[in-house]
C-alpha cells in the first residue's frame, strides 16, 4: 500500500505550524506570500492546460459529462446526506470540512497514472480531469456558497472578488500567455512541480498556523478523526462502486470504464487547499483536514485497483475475465500522483 511522500510534508507542515505557529507580523507575510502563491498556482494550472487538447477530447463527451456529474453532482448529494452525522459523530467543523471536500474537483496527474496503469483511455482520463478543474475554479465556489454559507466564511461581494482575482484571473492569464511560454514550462516541469508543491505547503502551514493560534484544534479528538476516517472510507467505496458499475449500465467499454473510475471518484488536494484558503479564510485549516485524509486514501486504495484492473481481460463477448494470480508477481514501481493530483 503505497505512502504519497509528499502526504508526510504535508503532515510536516502540520507538524511545523502546531510547533511554530506564525504569529503578529510573520502571519501577516505568511498570509501574503500564500495569496501570492494561490494566485501563481492558479496561472501554472491555465499556462499548463492545451487548448487544443481539451477541444479534441470534446469528442467524448458523454463520458466527460458523465465524470462532471460525478464530481459535481454525486459527490455532493453524498456530502449533504452525511449531515446527519454531526454532531452525533463529526463535529460541525469537520462535517463542512468533509460537504467541501465533495465540491472540489477532480485530479488530474494521479487519475491519468492510475488509468495508464491500469490499460484505461487516458486520452480521455486527461482530458475529464483538465475539465473538471476547469469547471470546478467556477463551479466550486458556488457550491460551497450554496450548501456551505456562513459556514463558508460567508458569500459575500468580498469573497466574490477574492475568487476572481486569486482564481480566475491568474488561470485566464496562463491561457492567454500559453503560446510564448508553453514550452518553457514543458523544459522546466520538474523544476516547476517543486514550486507547485512548495506553494501548497506554504498555503497548508499558513492556514493550520491560523487553526493553533486560535486554538481550534482543541476540537478535535482521537474518536472524532477515527469516526471521519470511517466516514471516508465509505464515501469512497460508494463512489468507486457507482463510477464502475455505473459507467457499465451506461454503457461504456471497459477502457471507458477504467478512466471513468478513477477520474470520477477522486478528489484534487491542489485545487481544494487553495480554494478552501479563500473560502474559509481563518477557519481554512479544519477544513481541508478531512481533504488530506481523503487524498492519501484514494491513492492507497486506486493503486491496489488499478493494479487489479491491469490483470483483467475482456473476452469477445465484452464481459469481464481475470487472470488468475501468478506464483510469484514480479515487483513494479508506479507512480501514484503529485500535489496535483
């Protein structure tokens, strides 16, 4: 069962913001420097995203809507038939944080790994994951204005602004600048993927800083974690058995299928930790606590799929044949997803 390594920074942040919390004029920089990097991840992910790609997988459209309904659909029906859980189980903060958690978008790096790896269309993996972020920079905020409110660190004129200025206008200005500096961005990825996942931890320890100096995680207990851990686990054996055997009844070929699964039933930590730091503001890192939980389960249990996807055949007739396990597997390594996914 693979362990992200990038999951234990995270948790290092954590770590880092309970031992040495930004206080007075340190909160003010760091809160600085994480709109900042907010709005640079916003322009990377738009700098990033083909135009022409995304215009050639319109053509597969039914199954892209069909993920969309997923992300944006079932997803949240599910977080709003959980409510019933708190206070009895998840404390009100933890249950906002596990409704937000099924507003965000899909993955994109990690839901094409696991369709490769598991003989899926990637072709298509590719392009539901870049619609579903690009739906999810509106759709999201809207959502979690609809079902969140105050909750939310309330809807206002404010918050809309926010959205606009941190999201929406860095992600247009990479579309728009993607022909002069797409290729930079193609030779430098590597050196760029340190700088998405910095950001992210700049915006982790800033938020959880937020969380210690007011004291709010006081609110949480052993139990509480255990009982959303649990919560969790549900959730995402729910959406991995719909998103399969749906994608079934309606229809699709097992490749379709494949994809379907894994870019239908997960959810993007790099897009939802920005987007709760907006939304939340002071209240951020409760939030996006049951987001991290979920992200490292999804990619313990989808690699352990997709690995068994990988030994499955279809016979001439479409139905389903697995291989029988072999003596002795050989060992492989695969790469389960980035802060992207």
């Amino acid at each position: 069962m693979p362990i992200d390594p990038y999951i234990l920074l995270l948790l290092g942040t954590v770590g880092l913001a309970a031992l040495l919390p930004a206080r007075g004029t340190a909160a003010d920089v760091a809160s600085g420097a994480s709109t900042a990097a907010i709005a640079f991840l916003f322009f990377l992910y738009g700098a990033r995203l083909s135009t022409r790609e995304a215009v050639a997988g319109l053509r597969h459209w039914r199954l892209h809507l069909t993920v969309l309904a997923c992300t944006f659909v079932v997803f949240p029906v599910l977080g709003l038939a959980a409510r019933g859980l708190a206070p009895v189980l998840l404390t009100q903060p933890l249950y906002q944080g596990l409704l937000f958690l099924t507003l965000v978008p899909s993955t994109v790096q990690s839901s094409i790994a696991f369709t490769s790896m598991a003989r899926g269309n990637v072709p298509a993996a590719i392009c539901a994951g870049s619609f579903s972020s690009i739906v999810g920079i509106l759709v999201t905020p809207l959502l979690a204005a609809a079902f969140l409110g105050a909750g939310a660190g309330g809807f206002s004129a404010d918050s809309l602004l926010d959205i606009v200025l941190q999201l929406l206008v860095p992600f247009a200005a990479g579309q728009l600048l993607r022909r002069w500096i797409g290729g930079f961005l193609t030779r430098h990825k590597k050196v760029l993927g340190l700088v998405d996942r910095g950001s992210i931890l700049l915006v982790v320890y800033t938020a959880f800083s937020v969380g210690m100096v007011q004291g709010i995680w006081h609110q949480v207990s052993a139990v509480r974690l255990g009982a959303l851990l649990v919560v969790e686990a549900v959730l995402l054996a729910a959406m991995l058995a719909l998103t399969w055997y749906g994608g079934k009844a309606l229809g699709f070929g097992r490749r379709d299928r494949v994809a379907l699964q894994f870019a239908g039933s997960k959810k993007s930590l790099a897009s939802g930790l920005p987007m709760a730091s907006v939304l939340f503001g002071a209240h951020a890192s409760l939030a996006v606590l049951p987001l991290m939980l979920f992200h490292q389960m999804q990619l313990m249990v989808c690699a352990v799929i997709a690995k068994r996807r990988a030994r499955d055949e279809m016979d001439e007739n479409g139905d389903e044949v697995t291989r029988p396990e072999p003596t002795e597997e050989p060992r492989t390594t695969v790469a389960t997803g980035t802060a992207a996914g």
